[in-house]
C-alpha cells in the first residue's frame, strides 16, 4: 500500500520537515525521513535551534572551540546553524537538480531582532546567503510592513527568500508582489530572472487565538478557511497575464507554503491540517511528531482545487461569531514576531551561559 506521504507527493504537494539537529544528521535520522517519507527539503527557526543546541552535548564540543573567536554569540550560533543546514542542503542537491531547483531547499532565519529594520534585513539577508554558500539555502526574511521592501530587494539582489509570518490572504499578496517586483526589476536589469522564493502561510496559530472565542462548532475551522482563501489567490495569481510574462522569460514561481500545521488541540486529530490542505504545487512543512502520524495513519481523500466558496462561507460565520479577520492577522503577525525574538534571545542566552561554561572548565 502506497504511503500517505508518497501520495501527497504524487499529488504535487511537496513536504519538508519543520525540525533540524545535528543527531538527526549524524544518526540517518534525516535520510530516512527522504527515503522512506517523501521529505524533499525542511525549515528551521529560532527555537529549533535552542532546542537542538539546548539537549544534550551534541553542540558542546564546537561551542567550546569556536566560543572565543566569535565576534558575539549571534555570529556564533549562525555558523552552528549553517554547519547543520550546509549537510541538509547537500543531503537535497540531488533533490534540487532532478526537480529544477522547485525542491530540496533548506532555510536560516534573519535575526528576529531586524523585523522593523529593512536595511538590516536587507544586509543580514546578503551576509547570510554569502557565508552559507549553498544554492539551496533559502534566506527567511518576515512578511511584515518593514520586511516586505526587503524581500523585494533581496529577490532583486538574487538571494533565495522564504517569506515568514504570512497570516491571510492580504499578507500573502503583499509577499507575492514584493517577489514579482524583484523579479521585473532584475529582467529590467538585465539578469537572470530565475530567483527561488516560497511564501509561507501560518495556519494552526488562527484556531489557537480564537479556541476560547467561538462556538464548539467552529474550533479548528479557522485556518483551514484562510488557507484554503489563500489557496484560490495564489491560483489565480499563477494563471495572470503578468506572472505569464515572467514565466515565459525564465522565472520560477514563488510557492505557497503551510507552516505551523502541527495540531495545537489535543482533542483534535494530529494530521488534520495536512490532509485538509493537501494542494497541488504547495508546500507543508511538517512538525517531525505530525510527519511520523501522517506517514503511519494520514488519510488523503481530498484536495484543494482553488475553489473558495466553502472558505468564504467559513469566514462570513467568524465574523457573524465576532471574529475581525484582518484586525486578528495583524495581532498574530505581531505576536509571532515577538514570540521569535523571545526565542532568539533565549537562544543567544543560552549559547553564552554553555560557552562560558565549557570553556572555564577546559
């Protein structure tokens, strides 16, 4: 019997896996998860990494040597990180070449600290993608008022973007324009315009603001509904005469992507938002707990067509329930760039807190 994860993938929904750690590399764990999962790239942030660096040794032995010679804890957690994501890019070379670079891309976060400075994003974007040395190494840059004019002019600067934070529709279109100005302008330029990008559209945090909000019959619906919206505008923007143009000239789409689908609700099914949001030329970027479900128990029978009627009607009864949509995307846009500083700062903290230690006590 075929796995739900292959299945997804003969769909034409890519998966990648929201998790990295050193074990993961070093034990085969990752490889796995390619061989036998369908896993064709993965995604990493601020609290992956403490979490990572934070249990066990694996980390200590590099803390410990390079600690000293770093210019700050941030400029040494970067090339922990790149050390990691370097051997997963690699991992996915073959990926990226058999797919025409569509697939096996891996990605590093900015710092959190730069979401309301564009000019440091743009500069941390540039740095980034210089030291990782990596074709398939997607730099993350934030989906916010500040980092959209970023996004666009890292696009134009050639670096690969993975847009974060997109929380509607209306943020998606704005990450999509700043893509296709980048794009145009390096045509007008005259340089290749083959530049990769997806937008990723989080999804389980909506069900988790509202949960305590609305009746029993609409927890767990919200997200679906957004993304499913977001679906049907990323469709119709593939099929526009201006994304055409670019297409005819050599340029390759920015894919929509579904991140945070790890199910937030014990009560509700731990695959529930890969199977509703199992869409052609999309992306899900799995939890590793929710890729081990959804490989031993997911269930694909349906997929999204671009159709928003259903969405809509969802989304006229969250708003009958006293839901502001927009007023809401804002909030958890705001909130989940501070809930990344936060983890970044507690990460920075601990990596000073464990070299300190180790190197006392060599």
């Amino acid at each position: 019997m075929m796995k739900p994860t292959r299945e997804l993938q003969d769909l034409g929904q890519s998966l990648w896996l929201d998790n990295i750690t050193r074990d993961m590399l070093d034990n085969g764990t990752l490889r796995r998860y390619i061989d036998d999962d369908s896993i064709t790239g993965l995604t990493s942030n601020p609290s992956i990494f403490d979490a990572a660096i934070g249990n066990g040794e694996t980390y200590d032995a590099c803390i410990r040597e390079k600690a000293g010679a770093a210019e700050s804890e941030e400029s040494l957690f970067i090339e922990l990180a790149l050390e990691d994501l370097r051997r997963a890019a690699d991992l996915f070379r073959p990926v990226f070449d058999a797919s025409g670079q569509v697939d096996g891309w891996v990605s590093m976060e900015i710092s959190p600290l730069l979401v309301a400075d564009t000019a440091g994003s743009i500069e941390a974007a540039r740095q980034i993608h210089q030291q990782a040395d990596r074709d398939n190494l997607f730099v993350k840059i934030p989906g916010t008022p500040e980092g959209i004019p970023a996004i666009e002019e890292s696009i134009f600067n050639g670096i690969p973007v993975n847009v974060t934070l997109l929380f509607s529709r209306e943020h998606y279109l704005q990450a999509a324009e700043a893509y296709l100005r980048g794009i145009e302008r390096r045509l007008e330029a005259g340089r290749d315009p083959r530049v990769g990008s997806v937008a990723s559209l989080f999804i389980s945090r909506w069900d988790t603001a509202v949960r305590d909000r609305v009746p029993t019959d609409l927890q767990n619906r919200l997200g679906i509904a957004i993304g499913e919206s977001t679906y049907k505008a990323y469709r119709e923007l593939l099929s526009s005469a201006r994304w055409r143009r670019l297409a005819e000239a050599g340029a390759s789409p920015q894919r929509l992507l579904w991140a945070s689908t790890g199910t937030k609700d014990p009560d509700a099914s731990e695959t529930l938002y890969v199977e509703a949001l199992a869409a052609p030329q999309t992306i899900n970027t799995l939890p590793e707990k929710t890729l081990i479900a959804f490989s031993k128990h997911g269930v694909v029978d349906r997929r999204l067509d671009g159709d928003d009627h259903q969405a809509r009607a969802m989304l006229a009864r969250f708003a009958d329930a006293g839901i502001d949509i927009d007023e809401l995307a804002v909030q958890l846009q705001h909130e989940g760039a501070q809930a990344f500083i936060k983890s970044w700062n507690k990460l920075l903290a601990r990596i000073a807190e464990k070299g300190a230690a180790l190197t006392q006590a060599s």
